[in-house]
C-alpha cells in the first residue's frame, strides 16, 4: 500500500510541475527564450559593384557571359557582398555594421535579386549580433519589402520584416545605397 501511495505521488508531484511549466510558458511566451520584444532598426546599405574598393563582386555567372562596365550585372550572376552598413547615407558616415551574403541577379520579367545576407552589428547596443535576411528583392523599385527569417545574439529566433527605400542608385557608378527601417521581433535574453 505504501509503495502505490508513493508512486501516486511522483505522479502527481510529476502533473503539477508539468502543469505549472505550462502556465508559465503560455503566460510569458518561451520561458526558457525570455520576453518576446520588438526592436525597430535603421541604416543605410552601400552596395559597390566596381572601383578601386567594391563591396560585392562576381562569383560565378553562366557560361559565355561577358562582364563590362555597361553589363555588371547580367541574369543569373551569382555575387558574393560584404557591405558597409552606416548611420547615415552618407559613405562617411559611422559604421554600424556590415551586410555579409550573396545575391543572384534574375532578370525572366524583371530585375530581381534573391538575396541572403546576414546584417551584422559592429557598435552600439546590438553590437556582435545580426539579423538574417533571405527574400526576393526587385531592386529597381524604389520602395520595397523584404523578410527577416532569423537572427543571432540579441536577435536570436528573430523575425520581421524590413522596408527598404533606394536612396540613389547608378549601376555604372558608384552603386547603390538602400535605406533600410527593419521591424524585428525577438527575444530578451
């Protein structure tokens, strides 16, 4: 009789902790991740395909395509970027951060790129962590939208969605420079 009144009570002490691992989880979202937050984010993205110093250049395009200064960016190119990410639009302005990733120009009805590229932060309170973006992105529309699909340090788990504005674009010049405001929803840890 003892040894069933024993294991009752493993059995119940076993419920109530279950239970309450439950609740808490249902009331404060992950417990083991922290408060879920959200975090509004804005900077400028320099993109540089040619010059003395480009940010992005070519790594792999399909066979007999020839790479000028009147085509650097032809369909189906694959480029791998490694971006500066500032405080302003201004390329002397501080840098926050860089945009590390590649992108594929696809050109069927218009230019799109698929872009993946992980925005990591070099100052600031979000220094050492990045956000991950992985999104269809038609570059010649001046206002356009893409996905956040993960994160790591401070934006562990993240997702959201960031608006991106073509502040000036010259693909035979300097590049381009994108403003990004980006809505990011993540965990406290």
């Amino acid at each position: 009789m003892k040894k069933i009144m024993n294991g009752n009570l493993v059995v119940l002490i076993a419920v109530i902790l279950v239970s309450h691992s439950w609740m808490i989880t249902n009331i404060e979202g992950h417990a083991y991740l922290g408060k879920e937050k959200v975090t509004r984010l804005h900077f400028y993205f320099h993109d540089t395909l040619n010059g003395d110093h480009p940010t992005t250049v070519p790594v792999a395009y399909p066979i007999g395509t020839v790479i000028s200064p009147s085509n650097l960016a032809p369909s189906n190119a694959v480029y791998v970027a490694d971006d500066p990410l500032t405080d302003g639009p201004d390329p002397k302005s501080t840098v926050v951060g860089h945009a590390q990733g590649f992108y594929v120009f696809e050109m069927q009805d218009k230019v799109v790129l698929i872009f993946v590229m992980d925005i990591g932060f070099t100052s600031g309170e979000f220094n050492g962590s990045s956000i991950t973006l992985f999104s269809r992105n038609p570059v010649l529309e001046t206002d356009r939208e893409m996905a956040v699909v993960g994160g790591r340090g401070k934006f562990r788990l993240a997702r959201g969605f960031a608006k991106l504005h073509t502040y000036s674009f010259n693909l035979t010049g300097a590049g381009a420079v994108v403003e990004y405001d980006v809505t990011v929803f993540h965990y406290e840890i």
